[in-house]
C-alpha cells in the first residue's frame, strides 16, 4: 500500500512542533503500511536521533540507506548518529558515501575531515580541509577547520592565518576570534593575542570572552573569579563535544591525579554521598561512582552537563554556579571532589567556606589547582614579588601553595595533604598543580 505524501507530511509536522511521540507513532504506522519506504525509515531515524535513542536512529538510517542508497542526507545522517556514538569509523564511512553521491556536500565533507582528525589521520584531515579550501574559498567553516586540524599538526603560523581568513570571512564567528587569540596567546604572541581580543571587543562590546581576555592579558580590571557569562561562553556546545578529545592531546592527568589523591587519602567504601564540584563532562565519574551511594555533579555550562548526562553515571545533574550551589544548603557530602574548576577562581576564601558547609564532620574535600610559585614571576632577570594568585594570559588563574594553604585553614579545613603534579601539557611545557587533600 503506498504512503500518501500528507501521512508523510504529518510526521514533519508533528516533529516540527517537537511532538516526538506523535511523530513516532506516525513513522511506525507507515512503516507497517509500507516497510519498503527509505523516507520512512530516514524519517523515523530522525525522529530518534532527535530524542537522543542513537541506536534506533542508525538502524533505521541503514534500513533508509538498504532501499535507496543513492541519497546523500541518508548517509550524512547515519554519519551523524555514528558520531555521537562514538563510532568514527562508522561515521568515517557514511560521510564518505555522501559526499561519494554529492561532492559538493559541505556539512559531510567538513565532517568528514574532522572524522579523519579524530582518527588520528591528522596529515589526511590537513590535505582534506586544504582541498576544501581551494574549492570553497569563502566558506569561513572550512578556513576554521583547517586552523584547528594546522594546530593538531603543530603547524602553528599556518593555522593562526586560516583563523585569520575564517574571521575575514565572517566577522560574527565567535569561535574563530576566541581560538586566533588562545592560539596566538599559546605561542606566547600576547600583544597580537591583546589585538585580537580588543577587536573582538570592539565588534562585540558586551562580550564576556573577550572581555575577560584582555584582563588576563593587560591586569586591568581583572576580576576575583571568572565571570558566569564568560565560562558559559567558553564552555558552549561546539566546545563540549570536542572537549574530551583536546584533553587527550594536551595529556591531561586531572582525573588521574584527583583518584590516586583518593586512594592514599584512605577514602573507600560504596555508600558515601559524594558531589563532583564543577564535573564537566564527567571525567571524574569514573573514580567517583564505585564509592558513591548518591552521586551529585555540579556545573555552570549546561553544555558541559548535556555530555555528563550521556554517561548514565549522575544520580543528580545541577546547573548552577558553584559558590551559590555550595551556599545553597547541598549536602551534607562525605567527599567532595573539584577537578581543574578553581583555576577559575582567583579568591578562593568564599568556595573553601561553601566547601565546609557541605561536608559531613570528617568529610573529605579533593581539589587541584595551577601552581604558582617563587621564580614564576622574573622581570628583567630580577625575581618580583609573588602574588597570593595571578590571572594568567590564558585566562586561568593560579594560586601559590602558601595562599592555599591560608585560605583552607581561614575556612576550618585540615590539610590531610598537598602534593605536586603535572596537570596537563601545553605546546611541549608541563603545567604543574597542587593536588589538595583536606577533610573538616
């Protein structure tokens, strides 16, 4: 029995309205009445995809792509499923066979090379987006996606012009502006970086990124913790889907760091009540769950918190500022655990405190920080005087061990131990941290 086109129609109006259900039930419905439809099936896979059921989604795209596989959407769209999946070669494939039938299919070809990126084929994902660029000259898109694959390949000048070319392009590309200035600042490059962040200023007056920027940069105005608006900014969606895989390039250890400090802290057991203080994406989770009764993450960027929530680790997501959450009545927590989050506080008095009002008595609190220390700080060969913290050029802040040390005993918390370690890589140089261990 053949579908007619207003059954069809429905669907996609009924998904257009965001009325899954009976969008859903529609597809079912013509699917029995005619199984052999590949827009059926595309469609029906889109309505899953849409409620986040990626499994169901690329069934019925491959069901789609069984019937007709000649359509370049279907093989983009199973692409898509595969990717957020976690299957890259999966995705690899399908944007292959899209752009196989339709070259010119920019979305699949940019996905496809940063498929290619995520693979670890970086030389081929350079070639693709290089090839891109010669046929797409003005698609700023893909001068954007060459700069970011230029700077997997450490090719660093070559990648700070193609972000260069990509805000030529479009002025309005936030991303573009706030990757050119940390590339640029990565380099050590701060008074092109200080430009970069004053034009974006300019083009955008109430810009919290920029904003910020050219505090770190210049000290003026540069304020106690970084503004709300500027980490929900700098953690937006396109950042929270690439997040994991950044970290892996710059060999990130925090998770590490913050187990092995609960293992010899002594902290064991299968019932406490723990809280993961600004979690992310939930890279801690893995550490935390097997001792959590009740597992409780806490973060600023809903962003962040939408990939959290795909782990199915959180017995309860927040999304709230950690201060105010802390300072709220949360709790009583057995441990509290706060990976790479007070890099964005400079004064740390008012989050030890909320810190403290959480805790049960005995409760542990596990956080790390960027260390700053004697020797940091050299002006024309002459050492200047060390600051409690510091906002550095790349926004983050840092804290001396003394400050620290200060700060959590003015907020009732004994130090069970402070250790150093290397947080992270940046551009070939070890950024060291405290790895704090304090209990009320």
């Amino acid at each position: 029995m053949a579908i007619s086109e207003p059954s069809l129609a429905s669907a996609i109006e009924s998904l257009g309205q965001g009325d899954f259900t009976e969008a859903e039930s529609i597809c079912n419905r013509l699917r029995t009445t005619d199984p052999d439809n590949a827009k059926v099936w595309h469609l029906s896979g889109i309505v899953y995809a849409q409620q986040s059921e990626l499994a169901e989604a690329t069934e019925c795209f491959q069901k789609a792509i069984q019937l007709r596989d000649d359509v370049a959407i279907y093989h983009y769209n199973l692409g898509l499923a595969c990717q957020n999946l976690m299957d890259r070669d999966g995705a690899l494939q399908a944007y292959r066979a899209a752009v196989a039938i339709q070259p010119k299919f920019l979305e699949a070809q940019n996905n496809l090379g940063n498929c290619l990126n995520d693979l670890g084929e970086t030389s081929a994902a350079v070639d693709h987006f290089r090839e891109l660029g010669n046929e797409f000259p003005g698609e700023s898109i893909v001068h954007y996606n060459l700069a970011n694959v230029l700077q997997d390949a450490g090719e660093y000048n070559d990648s700070i012009a193609a972000f260069r070319r990509a805000i030529e392009l479009d002025p309005d590309f936030a991303s573009a502006r706030e990757n050119l200035g940390r590339a640029l600042s990565d380099v050590t490059r701060y008074d092109e970086a200080l430009e970069v962040w004053r034009a974006w200023l300019e083009h955008d007056p109430d810009n919290a990124v920029a904003r910020h920027m050219v505090a770190s940069i210049t000290g003026e105005g540069a304020p106690e913790r970084c503004d709300d608006d500027y980490v929900r900014e700098t953690f937006d969606e396109n950042f929270a889907k690439s997040y994991e895989k950044q970290l892996q390039r710059i060999q990130y250890r925090v998770p590490e760091l913050v187990a092995q400090a609960i293992q010899s802290s002594g902290i064991d057991g299968s019932d406490l009540d723990v809280l993961d203080a600004g979690c992310g994406t939930g890279l801690c989770a893995e550490a935390l769950r097997p001792l959590a009764r009740h597992l409780v993450g806490v973060d600023l960027s809903d962003d962040m918190l939408q990939e959290a929530k795909k782990r199915n680790t959180y017995d309860e997501l927040y999304e709230r500022e950690l201060t105010q959450f802390l300072m709220s009545g949360a709790g009583p927590f057995d441990l509290i655990v706060c990976g790479d989050t007070l890099c964005y506080f400079g004064e740390l008095g008012e989050v030890l405190l909320g810190f403290f009002s959480c805790l049960k008595t005995q409760g542990k609190l596990i956080f790390t920080v960027e260390r700053y220390q004697a020797g940091d700080d050299v002006d024309d060969g002459e050492l200047v005087d060390t600051k409690p913290h510091e906002l550095q050029p790349n926004g983050r802040y840092r804290h001396t061990e003394s400050y620290v040390r200060q700060m959590l005993d003015d907020a009732g918390l004994s130090i069970i131990r402070i250790e150093s370690g290397t947080l992270r890589m940046e551009r070939g140089r070890e950024v060291t941290g405290l790895i704090v261990a304090a209990s009320r």
